[in-house]
C-alpha cells in the first residue's frame, strides 16, 4: 500500500515521501496516528501543494528545535541512584528516567523515545545523552548522577600483606633496636646485674 509521510517516521522517510508499506501497518498505526495519508490520486496530484504546506511546518518546526536545542545544552538533569562500591549504581539510568527528571526539573516534556545513551548509565557522575528533537536538530544533555543521601559507599582497601616471619634464631629488626638501644643505655664501669641475683627485700 502506498501512503505520503505527513511527519517523520524512522526507517520510512521524511514528510512528502510516497513510500510503499504493508496495508496493516498503514491502517493501524500510520493512517490513525496522522503520520501518513493514503496516496490516492487525488492526493498525489495535491503533493505539491501538500509539499509547500510541508516544507512550511518543516521551518517552523526546525526552528523551534533548535531553540529547544541550545536550552537543552544550557541544563544538567540530576538524578539521584543507589550506590555501592567504587559509585557504581544499583539498577541503571535510562531513558525514561532522563525524560522525568528533564519534566520534574525543569517542566520540559521531552519523549523518552527521542533521548539516547549509548549504554544505560550504571556509574555515579557526569554522562551526556543526545536528544533527537528534529531529524535535523540533535541536542546533547548533561546528566549527573548523584548518591542517595550523600556520598557512596567507600571502597574498602585490601589487608596488608602480613610481615614475613623471621628465620629461627634471626632477631627481627625491632627486636635488635631495643637490644642496641639498651646497651647504650647502660653505664660505662657499672657491671650488669647477674639475670639470677635475688631482689633484694
């Protein structure tokens, strides 16, 4: 079945293209939605006049884009996740949660389906998603991700290695400093006292 594209339509084409589709995708989602018309012949004769009424809303909506646009690259969306260990997130951020922040924050509807990132978000910090606002006009918006209720959970060091033990008979360092420092210690002409003389009451 053929129809003319009235809006935008990925994988189809843009407004004023006649394209050839399945005649169930054309009457259940393309013909309802106004995203088409049936290319009749009457209506491909009016295609032209159709086209210059296109090309019109196209500049109009081109321009509002781009406005929309250069908003979009003022602002940073803060959305706040779950965090563990070095701020990697529980869950992850997505679409959808950009598109609530953007209406929460900032009162700005934007679809969900329009906002791209090249991976859901799953770490704590500055991320940018570009939003398709017109086939022509790509914004790029900053999201920061932020701890719930503060700072992330820190992470843990490893345990030190413990001291490698000393050979039998080998004093250990320590123990050799307070042997040496106890000779210094001792008087000179005053012999030591013999280790099985009894303490005197």
């Amino acid at each position: 079945m053929k129809v003319i594209l009235r809006e935008d339509v990925k994988g189809l084409g843009a407004p004023g293209k006649v394209v050839e589709v399945a005649p169930g995708y054309a009457r259940n989602y393309l013909l309802p939605r106004k995203l088409a018309i049936e290319a009749t012949p009457g209506n491909i004769r009016n295609l032209e006049q159709y086209q210059r009424m296109l090309d019109r809303k196209h500049t109009r909506l081109a321009a509002t884009a781009e406005a929309m646009a250069r908003r979009l690259g003022e602002l940073t969306v803060t959305l706040e996740a779950k965090a563990g260990e070095a701020g990697r997130i529980y869950g992850s951020i997505t679409s959808t949660d950009i598109a609530e922040g953007l209406a929460k924050q900032f009162e700005i509807t934007i679809d969900r389906r329009k906002i791209e990132l090249p991976e859901p978000i799953r770490l704590l910090g500055q991320h940018e998603a570009q939003v398709h606002l017109h086939h022509s006009v790509i914004a790029t918006l900053r999201v920061n991700v932020t701890p719930i209720g503060g700072e992330p959970i820190p992470v843990v060091a490893e345990a030190a290695e413990p001291a490698e033990e000393a050979s039998p008979g080998e004093p250990t360092p320590e123990v050799e400093t307070t042997a040496q420092a106890a000779e210094e210690a001792q008087p000179e002409g005053e012999p030591e006292p013999a280790a099985d003389q009894a303490s005197e009451v």
